[in-house]
C-alpha cells in the first residue's frame, strides 16, 4: 500500500488500509481518497484492502471476479473462510459475543434457507426457536450482525448470484427461485448490493453465453459491472 502510494500509483484514486493507520496514512498522501470504512476497493486495476483479513476477503473476490461464485466458494471452504463479505463492509463493528448457554438462530437460518424462494415472515423464524419475535431479533443480531430481514436479503442475492452464473434460467424465473417475487425488485437488489443489473452480471462471468433476460432495455443490457 505504502509502496504504491509513494509512487503516485493511487494518486486520485479511491483507497483503503486499517482504520487504525487511515489518519496517518491520509496526511502522508492527501492526493488519495482514502476510505477507512471499508474492506477492500475494487478500483480496476489497483485494488486495496484494509489488513490481513480483509486481504482474504480482497483475494476471494478476485476469484470470484474472475471464476464465478462456485469456484469462489470452493476456495472458501477449503481455506475455512466466510464465503463472502462484500467490500463495502465496515471494518470495525462492535458485536458482543452471545453467551454460549443462550439459545442460538442457527435452526431458524437453516429452516429459512430451504425456503428462500417463498415469502418469509420474521414471526415464522422466531416459531423455529420458539422464541418471541423481540427476543429473536436481539439474539439474531448478536450472532450473525444484521437484522433478520438484512440476513434473508443477502441470501436472496447470494442465490441469485449463483442462477445467474449457473443457470440459463430467465430472469424472471431466478427472480422467483430466489424470492424476490418480481425481476423488478431483483434488479433493485442487485443494483443496491452490487452495483449491477442482473443481465450485466450474468454476462461479467458467461460471456457469449445465453442471458435469458431478453426483456431488460437495452441501456441495462449494455451496462457494465461495478463490484
């Protein structure tokens, strides 16, 4: 990071390091935009993240760039890493640990993603737990760092993400499986999570493959992606 700075290489540029080092680190190179509130940046060809961790995070999604989600995944499990977790992310967020004798969200989180593609209410994932659904949404937090509905959300994408790169299944039906219920708001999904229509994504990771999704207006076939 400092390497690349010193020699003017994120001049103007948007960049990332350690919360800790951010301040420093801007008054040695005030010509870089440094942002300290996320992993990692994606800039094209320079990419930079905000420690160790996040280095790894910055590695899978390169993978993931430049294989697709299954790959990405494969190479998660394998290194006994999350997945994903979008660059986006902040870097610090104080999370108490929950106390290991209370009851946990697990059985409700698998219960739920069996049944993505059908509409889930909070209430029917708190009965899982037998919990009440306050009680549910505090312990829930404490576990997994966003709410309920945040959680579902992102697994809504993640499966959609992965019709798309493996499926020539139109956009509407993958807008169904995944329980966005319509293609509109899979697209507003996307677009808020990745910066990306669906069509656009899905022709990122299978050029030259089929889209499926012939009715998307030709401005959104012709966007690009911006992860």
């Amino acid at each position: 990071m400092y390497v690349l700075a010193a020699a003017g290489y994120l001049d103007g540029r948007p960049a990332t390091t350690h919360w800790a080092d951010a301040e420093r680190f801007q008054r040695m190179f005030p010509r870089i935009e440094v942002d300290a509130d996320v992993l990692f940046i994606d800039d094209g060809d320079v990419l930079t993240s905000a420690g160790v961790a996040a280095g790894i995070d910055l590695c899978l999604h390169i993978v993931r760039r430049d294989h697709g989600t299954a790959v990405a995944n494969d190479v998660a499990r394998r290194t006994v890493v999350p997945p994903h977790r979008d660059g986006g992310q902040a870097q610090y967020i104080h999370r108490p640990v929950p106390d290991p004798q209370l009851a946990t969200t697990t059985v409700a989180r698998a219960w739920a993603l069996g049944r993505l593609h059908e509409p889930i209410q909070l209430r029917d994932m708190a009965e899982q737990e037998a919990m009440s659904v306050r009680t549910f949404t505090r312990r829930f937090r404490e576990e997994v760092g966003v709410s309920p509905g945040q959680w579902l959300t992102q697994q809504r994408v993640e499966r959609a993400r992965h019709l798309l790169e493996s499926t020539d299944l139109s956009v509407d039906q993958i807008s169904r499986d995944a329980g966005f219920g319509t293609p509109q708001s899979m697209r507003q999904h996307l677009q808020a999570a990745l910066g990306v229509t669906p069509t656009a994504y899905r022709r990122t990771f299978r050029a030259g493959g089929p889209s499926g999704d012939e009715a998307v207006p030709r401005q959104e076939r012709e966007s690009g992606l911006r992860l």
